[in-house]
C-alpha cells in the first residue's frame, strides 16, 4: 500500500486545452485558406510539448526547433508532419530525421553539403531565405545557387520555401511588406509550398497568407495559440484569443505591519500606513520573474493588489489593503485568467514569450478542459 503524496507547494500551472483548441480556430478564421504548422518548441511555449500537440490534433503539421522536441513527439505517439525550424545540426541526425519522416529547414550552405554527402533517404527541405531578418536563410542573391544546389540532390524529395519576419509584431512597419514582396519575387515562377506568416502577420498581414503560385499557402502560428498577443501594446484577449495557462499559488501568511516597515530583501518597499501584507508562495524558483516591480498586479481571490519589495526564490509579498478580508489560504492568480501574462511582463521589463517559457519543472500542471 503506498501512501498519497502531499500536494506540497500550492503554486500551479493550470492549462485550459479548451482554450488552446479555440485559439487554434481563430488562426483558422484570420488564414482560412491555409495550412496551419503549429509552431510548439520550447516544450510547447511552456505548456508541455507533448499535452499542446495532442490538444492541437487540428492543426496540419508541427514546428519545433530540432530533433530532440521532434522525437519527442514522436515517441509520445504524435503522427503529425513534423518541421525542425532549425534544420539540423550535424549529418549524423540525418538517418534519423530520414526514418521518421521529419522535414528540415535549410538555412545555411554547410547543411547543402552535409545534404549532398550524407543523405541516404529522401526527406522534404524547407530552403529557408533570408528577406530582411538577417538571422538564418540564404540572401537573395544566394537563393538561386541554394535551390539549384539542393534540387540537384538526388534525396530530396521536395522542396519548400520559408521566410521569417522581423518586425511584423509592429502594425505600422513598412518592413514585413517589403519582405513579402521580396519573398514571391524569387519564389513565384518555382513548385513548392510556402511559409511566410508567424503570429502578428496572421493577425495583421493578410497579404502574407494570400494564395499565390500552385502551392499550398501555410501559416506558423505560435504565442497567439497560447492566447497571447504578439503586438506589444495589446493583450491577447483584445484580440479574441484566450489565456491557456493560468499561474496561480496561495497565500501562506498574512502579517499586519506598521506604518515604516521595510519588506523583503534589500528593504527596497516600506509601508506607507498601518496595513496587512500577504505573503505568496511563488518566486523566481518557480519562473515568476524577479525583475517584476512594485506596483506588478496579482489577484487574491479576484481583487488585484500590488506586489510589494523584490521577488524572491520561493515568495513575493503583496499590499492587501485592496483586499482586506484575504486570509491565509486563499487563490492567488499570477497570471492568466483575470489578469493577461502580457500585463505581467510589461511590469517586469520581459515579453510574454519569458514568462510562459520560464516556469520551472517544480511548478505542478493541472490541465483543464480535456
């Protein structure tokens, strides 16, 4: 007979699945006309790489940086098109890639080579250009050489063309059509599919995801899965998205302390009054981010109060008075429902993106909506 385990620590990561399918759907209704390659690396944004991939069953094919997420995957019974965004990093993963059907990305004139000289079964190449971002791909007056090169391989058996954008998630930036325009000026006359739009050009850029050529159009969806807004200044709900994961703990303490009283480490917050300041089970250790300020929200049991002093390992503090019948024991939210991630991070000087990618492995997972 085993005893049960304690549930320990009352920080959690609860991640609603509906909300993950809705988002799905939305991407659908902004780019009705294409494929949707659901782009899940860094352990599905945060959210267990595994879990997002069987919620997104709808979605066409998967995006993940390399092969260890990629056989992940696999080894977790998903069946789905698999594209490593990265490509590969040494020949040696090419048998492997080759077997399980994965497609690589193409960025760089050294894995043409390895291609040329190490391939032994045929796989699908995503030739990768570089339009403007200036980080992975071939320039445009590379391109040509590239595709002559990699169609000339006798194991490749298709090829696709990919570009990444660098400023879509600003509306206004005159840049991501620039590089649309580049993109099907080299690619217009060539058979393959192809893949321009990330999160803020589905939602911003129609033009990026417009049908062209004989291929199929696919879009790479990401953070707006997650219900997140790619744009800076909007959160995700505005955009008729939902919050997947909701980081909530508990309060383990409510102290009443006196008008001077230094909180926290470095003595940096002091109560301006007589007040009651709870403490929360949840800090850095747990990916809550230390450089979040005073002022931060959290909601304690609904109501949202300010975080107070700096961020610890295993604790943050917070003022009460909004809240003056919070005792010890009730939900705090973090982020998520009620409060945007987006919010959070705005106060702490990060992007979304850190938050979601940094909770830690202590934090536990409790899924919703299944």
């Amino acid at each position: 007979m085993h005893e049960q385990r304690p549930e320990g620590r009352p920080i959690r990561s609860v991640i609603n699945l509906t909300a993950l399918r809705e988002n799905l759907r939305a991407v659908r209704r902004h780019a009705p006309h294409a494929r949707i390659m659901a782009v899940i690396k860094a352990n599905g944004y945060g959210h267990g790489i595994r879990r997002v991939a069987e919620a997104l069953r709808e979605a066409d094919a998967f995006g993940v940086a390399g092969i260890d997420e990629a056989l992940d995957l696999r080894e977790g019974g998903i069946d789905h098109s698999i594209v490593l965004l990265e490509g590969f990093f040494a020949a040696d993963e090419l048998p492997a890639i080759a077997h399980h059907g994965f497609s690589v990305v193409v960025h760089h004139e050294t894995q043409i080579e390895q291609l040329v000289s190490a391939l032994q079964q045929p796989l699908t190449a995503w030739l990768k250009i570089d339009t403007g971002m200036h980080r992975l791909g071939f320039r445009p007056r590379q391109f040509e050489t590239a595709y002559r090169r990699l169609k000339a391989c006798g194991s490749i058996a298709a090829i696709h063309f990919m570009t990444h954008f660098a400023c879509a998630d600003e509306r206004d930036n005159l840049q991501t059509c620039q590089q649309i325009d580049v993109f099907h000026a080299l690619t217009q006359n060539l058979q393959g599919d192809v893949s321009l739009a990330n999160s803020a050009a589905i939602l911003n850029q129609p033009a990026s995801h417009s049908r062209r050529g004989t291929g199929k159009q696919w879009v790479r969806p990401g953070i707006m899965l997650f219900g997140v807004s790619p744009f800076p200044d909007e959160d995700g709900e505005r955009l008729g998205l939902h919050p997947v994961m909701t980081l909530k703990s508990r309060l383990i303490a409510v102290n009443a302390c006196q008008r001077g009283d230094a909180i926290g480490y470095g003595a940096t917050w002091r109560c301006p009054e007589d007040m009651r300041v709870g403490v929360v089970a949840a800090g850095y250790g747990d990916g809550y981010p230390r450089s979040a300020a005073s002022g931060t929200p959290v909601l304690v049991k609904g109501r949202r109060v300010p975080l107070v002093g700096r961020v610890s390992m295993d604790m943050l503090c917070v003022d009460l008075r909004a809240c003056p019948d919070a005792a010890v024991g009730d939900e705090v939210v973090l982020w998520g429902g009620g409060l945007p991630v987006e919010e959070v991070a705005r106060h702490a000087g990060a992007i979304a993106y850190e938050l979601l990618c940094g909770v830690t492995p202590r934090v536990r997972i409790v899924e919703e909506g299944g």
